[in-house]
C-alpha cells in the first residue's frame, strides 16, 4: 500500500518549509525533532497550528516539516503556509475558509540589503558638519 501524503510549500522572509500532510494523530515533527523542541516559544508554535484549527484537522494528520533558512519567526510563517497549501491539496473546498483568514497569501516582505557607505540598510553613520 502506497503512503498517502500531502505536500505543501512555504516561504516567508529568507525562510523555505517543505509540509507534508499523513493521516494519523496529530503529531508534529520539524527537522526530525519534536515541534515543542523546535519551536520553544508558544507564539511560534500558535502560528504554525493556525491553520489546523481554522479548518478543524489538527488531530487528522501527522505532519512532517523541513525547514531551511531564515530564523524561528520566518520558519514558523513559512511551516503555517506550507499546511495550508497541503490542507488545499488534501481538501480544496477548505479554500474559502483558509482564503478568508488570509492563511494562502505569502508574506513578500524581504530583508532588505545593507548598503555601502551606510551603518545599516538605512541607517547613515553620524553626520558631522565640522
């Protein structure tokens, strides 16, 4: 019997997350350790389960993340549009509710570069007239 999952992917900020979506009880795991270990912080943790409770499957799927890049905030954006795009993939008529919370819309704000001759992207070093 073939394995039956879902892909999702996701990006926000220099953050890539790769979703995938198993039936089963609701675990979550993140680069091959446990989602608390992962993400220590509650808030990240409620971003990425946001879209598992908007659509009522949080204890439907085992759900696989592999993240790249970026830090825990970017990752923890990145893994909630990833399921959001794999619940579309399992189920499209979850659309209009995951559209309406905004959940399928990526985030394009980006870093933005340092610039030379500057202290930071737009931050000038001290300007001295004399």
């Amino acid at each position: 019997m073939a394995l039956v999952q879902h892909l999702g992917t996701g990006r926000r900020k220099r953050a890539v997350a790769r979703v995938f979506l198993r039936s089963g009880k609701g675990t979550i795991t993140v680069n091959g350790r446990t989602f608390e270990n992962y993400f220590p912080s509650e808030a990240s943790r409620a971003v990425v389960r946001q879209p598992l409770l908007a659509t009522e499957t949080a204890d439907k799927f085992d759900i696989l993340i592999t993240t790249a890049g970026g830090g825990p905030t970017g990752q923890a954006g990145a893994a909630k549009l990833g399921i959001a795009r794999a619940l579309l993939e399992f189920n499209v008529e979850l659309r209009a509710k995951l559209k309406e919370l905004g959940m399928l819309t990526r985030d394009a704000r980006q870093h933005e570069r340092k610039k030379y001759g500057q202290k930071g992207a737009r931050k000038r070093f001290q300007f001295s007239k004399r």
